[in-house]
C-alpha cells in the first residue's frame, strides 16, 4: 500500500469518525424500572433528559426505594445507549477495515 493511499483512508476515517460522532449524540434511549415505574430518557453522551416517576412512589418512607429505582433506570438507559452506538459504530465503520469490537475514544 502506497503512502498517499494510507493518508486518504486516514482522512476518510477522521471524517467518518466526526460523522459518527455527530449521530451518537443524536442517539437517545430509554430506561427503566420497577416495572415502568421509574422511566429516564438518555442522549448519546448519557446525560439525562428526562425523568417519570410514578405518582404512587411519592410516600413518604419510599425514598430508598425511589432512589434504588431511578439509579436502576439509568442503568439500563445507559446500556441501551452502549448498544446502540456500538450498532452505529459498526455499520459506519464496517467499511473501513476495523478491527472487531475496537473501542473507540467516545
């Protein structure tokens, strides 16, 4: 492989990557708990856009219970959003050669 061949799949991979960047943060998931008592919504970068909570947990002495709940909610946001920028990650980067399950630095 010539040199000038290497510097534009480089450049190729640098755009392809801002790209995919670009689209994690336009990712968005869902989490939840305790039956869909709990709800959290997700972005790409995992922060939070919104929290639902069920009126009937809002006893007092439910507080722990609540607390566990949320916490539980955004755990399982935030493995959907791990899964699904791993699927974008892969579809965009398919083409280039990568490694399989090559973690890359977002």
């Amino acid at each position: 492989m010539d040199f000038l061949k290497m510097m534009k799949q480089a450049k190729e991979m640098q755009e392809q990557m801002g790209s995919l960047q670009g689209q994690i943060e336009d990712i968005e998931a869902e989490g939840s708990s305790g039956a869909g008592l709990v709800s959290v919504r997700l972005n790409g970068k995992g922060e939070l856009k919104s929290l639902t909570i069920d009126p009937s947990l809002m006893k007092e002495g439910e507080g722990e219970i609540l607390e566990d709940l949320i916490i539980a909610a955004h755990t399982d946001g935030r493995v959907k959003i791990d899964q699904a920028i791993q699927e974008k990650t892969q579809e965009m980067m398919g083409g280039l050669g990568l490694p399989a399950g090559m973690k890359l630095p977002f």
